[in-house]
C-alpha cells in the first residue's frame, strides 16, 4: 500500500474528497496532511477524517529539510497538492522525483504561474472570453505549473457565466477525477 501526503493551504474539499476515495483501497491510502495556513479550515477535514494534520510555516516548508524528515517519519510515496500555494522548493522535488502531483483550475498553459490560483484563474477565464476552461493534473517541476502533463478535462465557458460559474464546473471536474488520475499514476509507481 502506498502512502499519500496531501498538501492544501485553503479549504481542503480536494483533500477530503482524495481521502474518502482512497478510504478502505488496498491501493493506497491518504496518511497525512500537511498545511501552511494555521487558519485553513482543511485542518477541520483531517480532524473528522481522523487523518494526521501537520501545521508547518513557509520558512520551515522553503528549507525542505523538516518538511522531508516528517514525510519520511509517515513513510510517505507520494505527494498530492490540493490547492496548495506555495511553490515547492527543489530539495523536496529532488526528495520526491516524479512523485509529487498538482491540479490547477484551467488548461494549461493558459492561466499558469505565480498568482494565479482559484478565483484568480476563474476571473481570467472570463475577462479573456476563454469559450472553455477545465483542470490539468501535472507533475511539479521548479516553476509554477510548467510540469508535465498527465490529465485534463474541460468544460464550457459560457458567454454570460461569472466567475463564480466557472469555478462550480471546474470544482465538479476536479472531484470527479483528481483522485482517479492519482490512483493511475501511483499504480505506475
């Protein structure tokens, strides 16, 4: 069975939504959480999932080392970032070659890199008339969304949706295959 760290600074719908897949699948299994915003209600989620949360700073996080320490101490195999905001630093990405994952709300290339996450991308979606949107599972690489590409899916943008509307289709497409798309990639571990 392999082990699944989840990284979220927000909310952490992905990350319950992750965990509940993954929950009785010989597979693998979600056993930690680890968060950079002590007031991020995913600490919440882990509480109820009864999953191990890990509050860290991002001074403690850019330095890498305790960060590797705790996700060696939980015999952690793979890494998902689940509306995660900070860019990973490169001694975690060479701890963890080929084995740390992201979801971004859009189709990259477009709407990609420093800054743009959640509402952020929705609202670009739109002031740039996009006719579509969707989500882009991706392994991390040093600079913000540029990593290969695993999955997409896409949804319509219509010309009268907010924002708003956009994010409730991307929202639907990640819960329905982010944690899918992380069991085919783990499977190829």
């Amino acid at each position: 069975m392999k082990n699944i760290a989840i990284l979220a600074s927000g909310s952490g719908s992905n990350a319950e939504n992750i965990a509940s897949y993954f929950k009785g699948k010989e597979s693998a299994r979600v056993s930690l959480i680890i968060c950079n915003n002590p007031q991020a209600y995913v600490i919440e989620r882990a509480k109820r999932l009864g999953i191990e949360c890990k509050v860290i700073t991002k001074k403690e996080f850019m330095e890498a080392d305790s960060t590797i320490a705790l996700l060696k101490e939980h015999c952690i195999d793979f890494i998902v970032l689940a509306g995660f905001l900070l860019l990973v630093p490169e001694k975690l990405i060479k701890a963890y070659p080929g084995k740390i994952v992201n979801i971004h709300p859009a189709l990259l290339p477009k709407h990609g890199g420093k800054g743009m996450y959640g509402d952020n991308v929705h609202k670009a979606v739109v002031e740039c008339g996009d006719t579509e949107s969707g989500i882009t599972i991706h392994l991390i690489d040093e600079e913000y969304d540029k990593g290969t590409t695993f999955f997409q899916a896409k949804c319509p943008v219509l010309p009268t949706d907010t924002p708003d509307d956009v994010a409730a289709k991307v929202h639907a497409l990640e819960y329905e295959h982010f944690p899918h798309v992380i069991e085919e990639i783990i499977a190829t571990l």
